[in-house]
C-alpha cells in the first residue's frame, strides 16, 4: 500500500512540476528551513494578548530538587571520585533555588537615553543623565556601562528591554542616524509589550512634535534619504515612519526655548517619581512556592476583565498572605492607570488619624503630585469615590484586621473605576464575607518538598554539598514547623552553620514538646538566645515593634548589653528586622510567642510579669497599686485618649522597673516616687511639677517629658549614664541646672517651646559630647551662654527666640558644628569669628532677624556653607565682595528663580587686596559649596553682587526679590 503511494507520488511531482523527486524533496527541505530562519528573524509576535495564566506571563523555574528520591545505597556508589558517574539528579543542589525570580526582579537600568549624539550629547541629554544619577536613578547612556567586545546593537536592544522608562529625545538630526530609528522601533515594541510594558516618554528638543509626526523638514528630508538607501528594504522605512508617528502622539515634554536648567530639573523629578513607581516590591529572600500561588490568585482576579473585583487572600500568621500579595503587585502593576500597596493597615491605623494618614497616601501613590492633606475620614471617603471612580487601579491592603478599616479605605466596588482589582489580606475570614467580598483565596501551607527546599535555603545557605545534606534529619526538622514559611525560615536560621551532632541534639530537645504547635516552634530561637539578648527581645516584642531604630537603641541601651549589637544577632536569627526608613519589625508570630512567655510568668496576676502592655492591666496596676518588684518594663497605650488617676504609691513596689513609655494617656495625681533602677523614661504630659526628691538614676539614658507639668529639675539630681534629655512644650520650666555636673554624657538636649524659661546654666558651654541642641520658640529667652568645649555640638536651633540679641559666643574652634539657625531672633550682628570658628558650617539660618543690619566679610571664609537664609532682614546690608576681581559678563537671575550655572570668575589683571582661594585659571572662590541662597528684602551696595559672587557653578535656588 504505501509502495503505491509513493509511485503515484511520483507521478504526479513529475507531472504538475516537471522535476524528479530528488530535486522536488530538496527545493522543499530548503523552503521549510528558510522559512523557519526567516520566521525567526522578521516573524511578528502577538504581543498584546492578554495573559490568562501565569505560564504566559513567565516561565516557571524547574519544581525543587527532592533529596528522599535517592537511597543512602545508591549514594555511596555515586561518591564523586570517577567522574564517569555522574551525581544523581535528585542531589543536584545546583537546582535548589528560589522559584519567581522574574516576580522579584529589578530592572538592570531605570532609564534608556535614546538621543543624537552628534546634537545633545555634550549638552541637553549629558546634563539629564547628571541630573538622573545625582538622583541615584541608573541610566543607560550609550557609550557607558559597555564591556569590550559585545557588539553594540545586541547590547543597546537589551538594554532598551531592561530599563522600566525610555526617554526619546527628538532633536534637529535624530531622523539622520538609522541606529537611532531602530532604537525608537524596539522602544515602542517594549511599550506595547504585554510583560514589559515599558513607560516611554518622548522630549522635543527644539523640534516641533509635528515635524516628527508627519516627517517634515529635517525629519522629511532624513527620511526621503533612507528611502534612497533603503530602497530595497522599504518595510524598514515604513516602520521608522510608523514608529516616529506614533511617538509624535505620546505625551512628553516640548523645548524650544528658555531656562533649560530648570526644564532639565523638572524632567528628572518626574522621571524620579515614576521609577520609584515601578520599582518591584522586595517579596521575599527565598520566595519557593510562590509561582502555584500567585497562579491561584491570578485566576480569581481576571486581570484585564471590566468588571470592579475585591479578591480576599485569608489565613493564619506566618503562612504567606502579604508574600503573595506583594508577588502579584509586582506582576501585574503596570497594567493599571493607578498602584498602590498598603501594608500594615492594621498598625498604621492605630495611631490618632491613622486611617486619615492611609487615606491621603493611598491617594497620592496613585494620583501623584502634591501630597493630600484630609484631616477628616469621612471627608476622604467621598474624595476617593470622586478621584478614583473613573480610574483603573490596583489597590492592595495589608494586613487588615476591622471592618471600620475597609470602609475607609475601599469601602465598595463603585468607588473605583471599570477593571479595579483590589486585593485583601487579613486573618479574619468573616471580615471579608461582611464587606461582600466573595472571592477568597485560602492561603495555603507549604507542601513538603518546598519546605524542605525552603529549610535547605537557609540552613546550608551556599554551602550545599548535595552528600551532606542527606546526612541531616532534614525531615524531622520540618515536622516542628508545620510547614509554615516563617517557622521554616526560623528554624533554617537557627540550625544554619551547626554539625549534624547539634542538628539532633537540637531537634531533641524539641520533643518536650509532643503536639507543639507554631508558637512552640517559634520559642526554639527563643530559647537559643543568651539572657540578655532574651530580655531585648521581649523589650522589643513587648514595648518596641514599629519603632525607630535609634529609639529602639536608646530603650536597649543600659541593659548591659550593646544595643547594636543586639539588633545585628536579632536580625541574624531572622526574629526582628529593619525596614528602609529605619523602624524595626518582627513577624506578629514572634510578637505573640514573646508576649506569651511573659504572659506565663504569671498567668492570673499581672503584677507579677516583667513586662505589662494590655491597657487594663496597666491601669489596674497603676490604679491599684498592684505592681511588683518582678515589674521591668511598662507601656501605656490605651484603646482611646484617657486619663489615669495615679496611686500614690503605684511605683513604690517596682523597684526594678527599668523602662516606662506613655503613648496617650493623661495622668493626675502627684508621682512621689520612681524607681532608681529607670533606664528609659519617655513620659508624655508628666503630671508633677518636679521629679521625686529621692529620685537617683544612675542607669537612666533617656528622660523624654514633652508638654508636662515640670517647672524644675531639682537640686543634686544625678544622671550619670544621660545621653538623651527633652522638655519640649513645658511651658511652666523656667531654670536649667547644671546640666554638666548632672549629665556630662549628654548628647540631645531638646528645650522647644519652653516659652518661660529665661536663661540658661553656663554649664551647657562646656558638654563636650552635646550634638543636638534645641532651644526653637523659647519665646523669652535672652541670654545665651558661651560655647567653651562643645566639640562634639553639631546642630544649633535657636529659631524664634524672639528675645535673644546676641549670637552664641564661641571660644574656639566648632569642627562638627553644621547647621546653625537662627530666624527670628533680635540678633543685631554675626561675630567675625564665624568664619574661622565655624570653618564647618554648611548651614547658616538668619531669616525674619529685623535687627541684623551687617554680616563680617569672614562669612566668606565658610568654605562649607550649601545653604545660606537671610530673607526678610530689612536692616542687613551684605557685605561687599573683595574688589579688584573682574568677572565676564553673565545674565543676570530674575528674582526667585532657579539657576543652575551662570559663568566663572576670572582673574584680573590688578592684584586682589583679598586673601581668599582661587581655582585652577586664577578666579577668587567665594561660597565654592554654596547651592542655596535666599536673601530676598536684603540690601547690597554692590549692583553687581551677584555676578561677583562667583558660586554660579554650584548656585541652583536663588531669591534676591525685593532687594535694593
């Protein structure tokens, strides 16, 4: 049968072709294969299909490498001496990566520069790109960042694919240069891509946008000269023209002429913004399992459906919920006009106007521009449901945990406009069925063999010998992590750089615990820390969570430990960590496991625990004078702002309480007694008008008692160990003591808004490790003491001082001294030591001074100095530049405006009567550093003043308005 086929095969090829069947078969092998090559080069792809799973989107990474799928047998035969064998595949550790790296990716450049060379390089597009990486933004500009040898196409067509904003500068040429159109062709493909979406802005540099558009003038005659060359290949000329029309109609920005600095500067704000936009979140170190996940989530939303669609993620602490939101924020962010991830919603909306501060930043994360400034939730209701009602937004809350929250933030699905997806996660399952929220995602455990991946993660970290890792109990370790994430991440710290001796020791001791759940699991790094570093983490879990770390070192400090230290080891074994803007974190797992050891100390008596948070039993402690000496540490934060009437006697029994903080609480009643034991006092709206006469405090480091009732400090009070001291907002304090002789270690000394206190002690001229020294709206202060040994003193604020008529005398020479303000004062003039005396100055604030009538010519000498205030001072005449120093002639500023260079000195031919420095082609060099000058309502009886200034290079915000 097939014989027969193949005869008539024949016969008909040499029929209808008039060729043998050799030469037909081999024309139709090398027509298949060029189409296969051509296809590959030129073949459009559909790039605008909407993806519906997660596979589209991204490739998955291999499934994780299962160590139990070889028996000890089998790996002893393969032990890695005769390379002939090979390691069996199920120990190539090589594969035991982190999956969804594409979910956590950056981008390699923030911007791509596609410009002309030959028309801005040395100009327009060299003075963004500076602009750009003063800004910490990485842009990718063609003859930077290149290694040897790579072709340069190859290289810039990635980079192009790479970066998260394009900037296309059309400029007089651009049209001319064929690299620069293939750039456009493939910068507008990213754009339209559905995986890259790439923010493409295009600049009319002294271009008309309709020149580009309909290819006129230089872009027409560019063009019709590609046409000519190009003749053969007109498909490519007809893509530059289609590329360069279709970039003509995006939104950008037009320069014909003008203040290019300035447009330069607001380029790269906006450009600013927009990166910090598309920026991913950081979704986790070891994201495993995420892909199955983010797939269940991307199905429940349906992104690219019209309809307004809230998606619950529901589950215990610790399994993941915030990971995986965070995995499909990064992934499908950009498909929406409008962003923004909340997170911690639950603690962010705690404080007084919590849920107001959520509002206005959910508001302009997705709006942008100015800063919303709603001081009502109710009110911010009704603008979310106007602002976002016709907008496609992503919104994502964190970690919510009331209803009140969702119906302040998202409170239903006709706030948001057609296509909105906003995505829920909380512990609380019945809060999303009240708020109609039917879509809900059951966040799930790990399965065994991604917490098994996840645990060899951390516990061998890149030291996977794949014959060790068996020889663990891998497999009884995770049977005490329930395969939660965060207990696998714990455990696999904790167990990391150990013998397989202590892994079994260790996972022994783990059984006095049969049936242990989470907690217990999580009270193993608990268990491994030394005592000290015990009681900084119940401190932390206790009192600290969400604060600073500088005030979290302050509460540690005096507990003989160093409190860096402690945070590093804290860290290290994964149970606190420190965010971008400084506050220290930790899981609410380990919050928990900790508030629960202490809640065991004394599970019926709360006076006898060593740490008290829950506000009734705080209240009945202080009320009830129900306290103990077991007592260390209180914190005060009631549901609501209300007033606690002391004991007498409440802290007489606590004679070892160490730490005490007020959140809101008002007290009354007189406090007789504190304990000497106190290492951090942070009391709000102290009731007395003086500490205990008894009080001695030798540990204390920190006493914080803003807007309290305290007139004095007391005679023969001794802090030794002091480093922080504020009154700021006691206005009933009208005397300092000898802050030397009490607290020489001082280092912040905040007296703001103490607007009764007269004078102060000569003894604050002489603390030589004061840094930080606040005396802004001391209303009645007159007297200034001198500055002897301050050499550690690096700000000054005096601002508003309205009764101070002298500036600070300072007896030698201040090298950490920074910033000095002081607006507002009756200063009459600045000593001509300054200039030598304060050689480090980089600020200098004499704005709103009505009685300063002249500056020394020494303020010249303040090579330092970046930003220099002298508005609004009637009677200052500035002192004249140093003559006989000729500058070329420059523009002049206009008042209030931005400049960003004006020329250079040059030298003259006359000898300067001025002994200053020069640069390298002889000009005098006043203000070298000088950025900032504002000195509108001064007066100069030189006309040329600014001109002769000579800081033109560094100069970008000047006021000279109104001055004669």
């Amino acid at each position: 049968m097939a014989l027969q086929i193949w005869e008539t095969l024949k016969e008909a090829i040499v029929a209808y072709t008039g060729l043998s069947p050799a030469t037909f078969f081999t024309l139709l092998a090398l027509l298949v294969a060029a189409y296969h090559m051509l296809s590959g080069l030129f073949g459009p792809s559909d790039t605008h299909q909407r993806p519906r799973s997660l596979e589209e989107m991204q490739p998955l990474p291999p499934p994780p490498v299962q160590l139990d799928e070889i028996t000890e047998e089998e790996l002893k035969q393969c032990d890695g001496s005769d390379p002939k064998k090979p390691l069996p595949m199920a120990l190539n550790t090589d594969s035991i990566t982190p999956s969804s790296s594409s979910l956590t990716r950056s981008s390699p450049y923030d911007v791509f520069l596609s410009f002309r060379g030959v028309d801005t390089r040395d100009n327009f597009t060299g003075h963004l790109h500076t602009y750009l990486a003063q800004k910490g933004i990485n842009t990718f500009i063609d003859d930077e960042e290149l290694r040897k040898g790579e072709e340069i196409s190859s290289a810039l067509l990635k980079a192009i694919e790479e970066s998260k904003i394009s900037i296309v500068i059309f400029s007089e040429n651009y049209a001319s240069s064929k690299w620069c159109l293939d750039e456009l062709v493939h910068i507008l493909q990213c754009r339209g891509s559905s995986v890259q979406q790439q923010l493409v802005w295009p600049v009319f540099y002294k271009v008309d946008p309709s020149e580009v558009r309909y290819q006129k003038g230089k872009y027409g005659e560019a063009l019709a000269k590609h046409e000519c060359r190009f003749k053969d290949n007109m498909d490519k000329v007809k893509r530059w023209r289609t590329a360069l029309r279709d970039a003509a109609t995006i939104s950008g920005w037009t320069f014909s002429d003008g203040h290019e600095a300035k447009f330069i500067s607001e380029i790269a704000e906006e450009i600013s913004v927009q990166v910090a936009k598309r920026s991913y979140l950081d979704v986790a170190k070891h994201p495993v399992g995420i892909d199955s996940r983010v797939q269940d989530m991307l199905e429940l939303l349906d992104v690219g459906g019209s309809d307004v669609r809230m998606v619950g993620i529901w589950g215990i602490g610790g399994i993941g919920k915030t990971t995986i939101a965070k995995a499909v924020y990064n992934l499908i962010a950009r498909k929406f006009e409008g962003c923004c991830f909340l997170g911690n919603v639950t603690a962010d909306s705690l404080p007084h106007r919590g849920l107001v501060r959520l509002q206005n930043y959910l508001l302009h994360e997705i709006l942008g521009g100015r800063k919303m400034k709603m001081t009502d939730a109710d009110r911010g209701i009704q603008v979310i449901k106007e602002r976002l009602g016709s907008k496609r937004v992503l919104l994502v809350l964190d970690d919510v945990n009331k209803l009140n929250q969702l119906d302040k933030l998202a409170g239903g699905l006709d706030w948001f406009g057609c296509g909105s997806r906003i995505i829920i996660t909380t512990r609380d399952k019945h809060l999303l069925i009240a708020h109609q929220v039917n879509r809900i995602y059951t966040a799930k455990a790990l399965d065994n063999d991604e917490a098994r991946n996840l645990l060899i993660l951390n516990a061998f970290k890149e030291n996977r010998n794949p014959y060790e890792c068996v020889q663990f109990p891998i497999e009884t370790a995770l049977l005490y992590t329930h395969c939660l994430p965060l207990a696998v991440n714990i455990l696999g710290s904790h167990l990391c750089g150990k013998s397989i001796n202590q892994w079994h020791a260790a996972l022994d001791n783990y059984r006095k615990f049969p049936n242990c759940d989470i907690q217990k699991v999580l009270e193993t790094s608990y268990s491994a820390l030394e005592d000290p570093l015990k009681e900084a983490f119940l401190d932390i879990a206790c009192f600290l969570k969400g604060k600073h770390k500088d005030y979290v070192m302050q509460a540690l400090d005096g507990s003989h430990l160093n409190p860096i230290h402690a945070i590093e080891v804290l860290e290290e074994k994964a149970l606190v960590k420190t965010d971008r803007s400084g506050m220290i974190w930790m899981h609410d797992l380990l919050e928990e496991m900790g508030k629960e050891i202490v809640r065991k100390e004394s599970p019926k008596d709360a006076g006898r625990r060593s740490r008290l948070w829950f506000h009734e039993d705080v209240y009945r402690v202080l009320t009830e004078n129900t306290g103990s000496k077991k007592v260390k540490g209180i914190i005060v934060e009631l549901p609501r702002e209300d007033e606690i009437c002391l004991s007498a006697k409440c802290f007489k029994k606590m004679k070892n309480l160490q730490l005490f903080i007020n959140i809101n609480a008002r007290f009354s009643g007189e406090v007789n007694y504190l304990p000497n034991q106190l290492r951090f006092l942070d009391w709000p709206g102290f009731p007395s008008q003086s500490l205990p006469s008894d009080f001695n405090p030798q540990n204390l480091v920190m006493l914080n008692m803003p807007d309290s009732r305290i007139s004095r400090l007391g005679q023969g009070l001794k802090m030794q160990q002091l480093k922080s001291l504020s009154f700021e907002g006691c206005k009933f304090l009208t005397e300092v003591p000898d802050l030397f002789g009490m607290s020489p270690k001082l280092a912040s000394l905040n007296l703001r808004r103490c607007t009764n206190l007269a004078e102060l002690h000569p003894s604050i001229g002489f603390l030589d490790k004061l840094v930080d020294f606040n005396l802004r709206g001391c209303n009645n202060l007159k007297m200034f003491p001198r500055i002897v040994n301050t050499k550690s003193l690096r700000n000054i604020d005096m601002r508003g001082c309205k009764r101070l008529k002298n500036f600070p005398e300072i007896v030698g020479k201040m090298e950490c001294l920074t910033c000095v303000d002081v607006s507002g004062t009756a200063i009459k003039e600045v000593p001509s030591s300054i200039g030598y005396h304060l050689f480090n100055l980089q600020e200098l604030y004499l704005d709103s001074c009505r009685n300063l009538t002249n500056l020394p010519p020494s303020i010249y000498e303040l090579r330092e100095l970046w930003s220099l205030t002298l508005l609004s001072c009637p009677k200052l005449v500035l002192p004249p530049i140093p003559k006989k120093v000729e500058y070329r002639e420059v523009p002049t500023p206009t008042s209030s405006s931005k400049i960003s260079h004006y020329g250079k000195a040059t030298s003259s031919e006359e000898e300067s009567d001025y002994d200053g420095d020069y640069d390298d082609q002889g000009n005098l060099a006043l203000f070298p550093s000088l950025r900032f000058f504002y000195a509108g309502g001064c007066c100069t009886s030189d006309r040329d003043f600014i001109v002769r200034l000579g800081c033109a290079s560094t100069l970008t915000k000047l006021n000279f308005s109104e001055s004669c």
